[in-house]
C-alpha cells in the first residue's frame, strides 16, 4: 500500500476555521479530503458538502455516528457519573475521540499520509483529536494549521479568518459583530470565545439556543421513569402520556426533548484547560443532566456502601482522562473494567419530576435493592441489637479521645 503524503483528511464542520484552513491546505499544494462527523449537531450536511466540494475538496465523507456516540461513549460516561471539576458533563470531549477514531479510519481507506483538525493551539481539542490519532495510528502524521508557523503569520484569530474568507468568497456564518464559538453535537450545545470571554458577561435568551432559559419553561410538571440494567437506561417513559422509547438514540433524543422542554441543562463556569489555561464556557445539556441524576439515585438504593466509596474515587479520575483527551489510553481501559462491575447489579426504575430547570426525585424500586425498610426503620425493633451501637461507637471513639489527650497535654 502506497501512502499519499500529500494527501490530508480534515475534520470539516463547514464553519469559519475548518473552511478557511480546508482553502489553505489546497493552495499549499495538499490533495484534502473533508470529512463531516454527524454526531447529532444541528447542521445542513448536503450544503456543508456543497461548500467543500466549492472550496476544492478531493472527495467528502458525511459520517452518521450518533447512534455510536449514544451507546458507546455518553452513556458508558453516565455509569461512571463523570463531572470535570464536580460541574461539566464533557459533552464535547466525549465527541472528539469518536471522531477521530473514524477520522482515523478514513485516512487509511484514503492511503492518507495525514490528518487535520482545527483545533486551536490553547484549547483542549487539539489534545483530544491528536492523542486519539497516535494512539489509534502511531504512524499518522498531524498536520495541525493553528500550530503551524506560516498559517499563524497570516492568521492572528478570527478576525483574519473572517477577512480571508471574505476575499475568497466562502460564504460562512460567524460575524465580527458575533464572533463566539459554538459546538453542537447530540449531546450539548457549548457557547465560548468572544464576547463569553468577559467572566461576568451574562449569557441570556440571545445566546442560549437549545434549552428554554428556566424562567420561560411550562408552568407544568412533566413526570417520567427510566429504568436501568447494569447501570444502562434501558427504557423512559413518559408517565403523564404513557409514552415509552427504548432505542438507545431514540431515548436519549427524547430526553433531550424532554429536558430541553423543560429549562433542564444549563451551565455556565470557569474551568481548567489541560494546557493550564482558564476558560469560561457556557452549556446546555438537558438529557445528560436527566440520566445522570436518574443513575446516582438508582445506584443509591443497589450500589454497596464500600463499592461506592471506590467508584466515587475513580469517578473524577474518569472524567478528567476524558477531558484531557485520554480516551484511548490503558488507564482508561482499566477504569472502564472497574466501572462496569461497579454495574453490575445497578438494576431498577427511578421516578423523576422535570420542573422549570429542576429533576427531581419521586421515588426509585430496584430488584437488586440493598434498603431493608424494617432494618432503616425507626418505628420497628430488630435487624440488629441496639444496645451493641454502644461498643462500636466506642470503638470509632478510640482515636478521637488519643488525639484530645495528646492536644490537652500540649496546651
């Protein structure tokens, strides 16, 4: 097999940056082929197909991996309730080694000598994409423009891409009257850069475009079930309608629905890049957030109290190897093994009520339940002799009264 290598597959959403660097990459003398990943985002796929081919791209590939995205990457996230930095559902992370693993696979069908993306040389996706290359193909070569010397001489931001674009008659979306970023795949939709830049801009009803803000949702409960096995969501219904969706994509579209409907998802923080760098970004992830609180209460009625203690610790570990673009990688591959027996017995239905922004929980019933009514109640002697709560308070004690007794010596 003969590499091309002039030959490059470009991650292409048909936006500013990817447009601009698909028109350089050609005038530099590369033979490129676009390649679209569907995953969920709210794009016109035939006519960002339309401007590549436009542009000058070789051949283009538009890539349906929602269903992947759904099954093997948000929802195994969810049985390892994995939050960066206690807040963010890592709706963007989660996405990018999905599609550099098909990006990946497309270049070997192609015989391409290289890969490129986007990504700027501050932010986390660069790291993403390009670690999911290596590991996937250590012989790919990366050719990333927002660390390329030439490219960064002649675009400074976006102000310079707007400007080229212009003069090369790419017609794009962005402004320099809106010029923040967004990313949108099934997941999220995430709002950063521009006028998000300023930590105490307030991100309103103007940049907010997949949920209702809160204080617009129904003045309505909407109640539903979802019902998991081995910590998977397996079915939700809608209890008021008696509706029920038990496809995975179909399920998560619908809560998303559901979620969305109701103000539920929205986020604004300031959070860590792994390249050091602070960043403000705003998100909204209506379906995730459901699940999410759904399977926590759920493993609190099944989970064993000292199992729980062990994942709760590998939790925030999972959730920063996806983050810091470390999907494919023999830690994350350990902690995947560890959290799907943590699931194993995470059976049951949780009861929820979405509420202008909130999910709140009704109730939960499990066949691999833990809570022993009669045991937890106050009102019904047995389970265990009560007086021997005395010894093993005692007992807890021990070190407490050692450590009074050698402060009170010291004073």
């Amino acid at each position: 097999m003969t590499i091309n290598k002039k030959k490059i597959v470009l991650a292409y959403s048909g936006g500013l940056d990817t447009s601009v660097i698909l028109k350089w990459l050609i005038d530099e003398g590369y033979e490129v082929i676009a390649y679209i990943a569907d995953v969920g985002q709210d794009d016109d796929f035939e006519e960002a197909r339309e401007k590549a081919i436009a542009i000058g791209a070789a051949g283009v590939y538009i890539e349906d991996l929602k269903e992947e995205f759904v099954t093997s990457y948000i929802l195994p996230a969810i049985k390892a309730n994995a939050l960066y930095e206690s807040r963010y559902l890592l709706g963007t992370a989660l996405a990018r080694p999905l599609i550099a693993k098909r990006q990946i696979e497309i270049a070997a069908l192609e015989n391409a000598g290289y890969v490129s993306h986007g990504a700027t040389g501050k932010g986390n996706d660069q790291v993403r994409f390009e670690l999911a290359y290596y590991a996937l193909n250590p012989l790919i070569k990366v050719f990333a423009p927002w660390k390329n010397r030439k490219f960064l001489e002649q675009f400074k931001g976006r102000t310079d891409l707007l400007r080229y674009a212009e003069a090369k008659g790419i017609p794009v979306k962005a402004t320099l009257k809106k010029p923040y970023s967004e990313d949108d795949n099934l997941m999220h939709i995430s709002h950063e850069a521009g006028i998000l830049e300023d930590p105490k801009f307030r991100a309103g009803r103007d940049i907010i475009s997949r949920i209702r803000m809160p204080q617009d949702a129904p003045d309505k409960e909407t109640h539903i079930s979802i019902t998991f096995k081995d910590g998977t969501p397996v079915s939700v219904v809608n209890t008021d309608e008696n509706t029920e969706k038990s496809d995975p994509l179909e399920m998560y579209s619908w809560l998303n629905n559901l979620g969305a409907e109701n103000g539920i998802g929205l986020l604004d923080m300031v959070e860590n890049r792994y390249v050091g760098i602070k960043s403000r970004g705003v998100y909204e992830t209506p379906g995730a957030e459901i699940l999410l609180k759904a399977h926590m209460d759920i493993e609190g009625i099944a989970m064993d109290r000292e199992v729980m203690r062990l994942r709760n610790m590998l939790s925030p570990v999972f959730a920063e190897l996806v983050y810091n673009g470390f999907w494919f990688s023999p830690e994350m591959e350990f902690l995947m093994a560890a959290v799907n027996k943590s699931q194993e017995l995470i059976d049951g239905t949780v009861y929820l009520t979405l509420y202008k922004g909130n999910v709140m929980i009704d109730g939960r019933e499990s066949p691999s339940s833990l809570y022993d009514q009669d045991l937890s109640s106050m009102d019904i002697e047995g389970g265990f002799n009560q007086q021997d709560s005395e010894g093993f308070i005692k007992i807890n004690a021990i070190r407490l009264m050692a450590h009074h007794a050698i402060t009170v010596s010291r004073q």
